[in-house]
C-alpha cells in the first residue's frame, strides 16, 4: 500500500511509505495510527487508556507497539464496545417494555378503580339483580298486553254483534301471544349466541 508524496517545508519530497510483504514486528506510534487509520493523538489515547500497550524493544531504544499484538488488541476493543452498545440498547429495550408494562397496568388498574366507585355509587347493578328486574317488568308486559284484547272486546260490544267481538278478541290474542313468543325466542337465541343462557 503506498502512500501520497508530501512537500516538506524545505522543498524535499518525502518517500512515500510503501508496506513490504512482511509485517514489522516493532512499529511506531505514526505506523500503528496509519494501520489503524486514527490519529497519534488517538494511539496515544487508547495505549493512556490501557487498551494498547508499548513494550520497549530486544535491542534498546524508545518504546515501541508490538504491530501485530497491537492490531489484534484493537479489533477486540473495537469488538467489545459494539457488543456492549448491543447489550445497552437491548436493555435499553427491555427497560421499555417494563415501563410500558407498568404503565398499562396502572392504566387498567385506574379503570378498575373508577368502575368500583361508579358500582359503589350505584350506577351499575349485578347481572344477577338486572335479570330479576328484567323477568319482573317481562311479566307486568305481557299482563298488560294480554288484557288488551278483553277490553277491546269490552269497548267494541256497544257496535257489533257478541259473535264478532269474540271472533276479534280470540284473533287478537292469538296475535299477541305470537309476538310475545317470537319476542321471547328472540331474547333466547341473542343469549346463547353471546354465550351466557
């Protein structure tokens, strides 16, 4: 890989660095930032920061970064901090959902509260106590309705003959009688359509 030419401030050209097919095992700060593509400053960072480490070389001389140790070093803090931001924002997720969680069940437990108090205050009866009244005022109709037909009969006498009035009061039952049979079918079969008898 080589790398572009560069004017220095006394008008010589600086040699490109050109990579041999061997890999230094002994690099510097400026050859570990161009592996890595970041600043010196960055290395110097990371190495302050303990994620690399400079050893001082067989020989002698300034420290220096082992290339290889030093790459590999970096590809897994590189790695160990994607997987951390992976687990953060999976618990970042989790930590959601549990707000999300108790925020419904507040929700549904303020529903059950105002539903409480409207009971208390009786605006709701029981299922049982609203059938009782519901058979009750069933029962007062279809008195009610199955008096028609008499006295109709009884307010009819005055204009027609005894064998007509009757004739109208009986068809005028069994017509009743049929609407009030088909009205209670129907009652039935909304019920065990809804599933309750």
């Amino acid at each position: 890989m080589a790398g572009k030419t560069k004017k220095t401030t006394t008008g010589k050209i600086e040699k490109p660095v050109v990579m041999s097919g061997a890999v230094p095992e002994w690099s510097s700060t400026k050859a570990i930032s161009k592996l890595l593509g970041k600043t010196v400053r960055r290395i110097q960072q990371l190495t302050q920061e303990g994620v690399l480490e400079t050893e001082v070389p067989p020989g002698g001389g300034a420290r220096k970064y082992r290339t290889c140790e030093t790459v590999q070093r970096y590809i897994a803090h590189v790695e160990q901090k994607a997987q951390e931001t992976g687990e953060n924002s999976r618990a970042a997720e989790l930590n959601l959902k549990k707000l999300q969680a108790e925020v419904d069940l507040k929700e549904s437990q303020g529903q059950l509260h105002r539903l409480k108090t409207a009971i208390a205050e009786g605006k709701y009866i029981s299922a049982d106590q609203a059938t009782e009244e519901l058979a009750e005022f069933l029962a007062t109709f279809k008195k009610f309705a199955m008096n028609i037909p008499p006295r109709m009969a009884g307010t009819m006498s005055s204009y027609a003959d005894a064998v007509t009035v009757r004739a109208m009061e009986k068809t005028m039952r069994k017509e009743l009688e049929a609407l009030l049979a088909a009205f209670s079918d129907g009652a039935v079969a909304e019920q065990t359509e809804d599933g309750e008898p």
